[in-house]
C-alpha cells in the first residue's frame, strides 16, 4: 500500500505543476482525484479489518493527501458545481428530496 500512497502524491504533485504552469483544464481531474481518495478514507474507516488499525498509515496519509487536495483548490480557487449545490441545497441527497426544488423558477416562488 505504501507504493500507492506515494503514486497518488505523485499525481498530486504533477496536478501542482500543472496548475502552476497555468493548466486549469486539469481542475475536474483534481476534482476526481479528491473523490477518488475521499472513497479510499471511507471504505478504510467501514473495514474492520486489523491490519487497518494496526497500522494507521494508509489511513493518515491518505487523510493527508485530501487536506492537501483541498489546499489546492483553495490555491488556485476552484469552482466545484456539487460543493456549490451541496452549500444551496443540503438535503438534496435525502431520499425524499424532490428535483423540481432545484429549478430556477422554484428559487423565486413561480410556478
């Protein structure tokens, strides 16, 4: 596993690079890479497997490289569509959640 940690900074970095260089178009990538990541620090804290809480590196570099992705995106002043949406509309991942409450006309009270 530590190999794969040190592959995914490694991605992180050449991200770095990329947006220092003046390549915004990797953006969504990072976005992607930080959802990547975020899934690997939620499967770790569902496992019950004790290699896992034996030996929390794995977990704590990847916590680690999220905190850096979000540096990132601070940095370079990323624009992300679902964390604006989530901040708009916090419950729109309840299962009674109803689209429509989402549409343009809905915000103003028109039908």
């Amino acid at each position: 596993m530590k190999k794969e940690i040190e592959k995914l900074k490694v991605k992180l970095e050449h991200y770095l690079n990329e947006l220092e260089k003046g390549n915004y178009d990797v953006e969504q990538e990072v976005v992607d890479f930080e959802t990547e990541i975020m899934e690997m620090v939620r499967q770790f804290d569902y496992q019950d497997d004790f290699r896992y809480k034996g030996n929390p590196y794995e977990l704590n570099a990847l916590k680690s490289i999220i905190i850096d992705i979000k540096r990132l995106k601070n940095e370079f002043d990323f624009y992300d569509e679902e964390t604006e949406l989530d901040m708009m509309f916090p419950n729109r991942h309840d299962d009674d959640f109803d689209n429509d409450d989402m549409s343009y006309d809905s915000v103003f009270g028109d039908d």
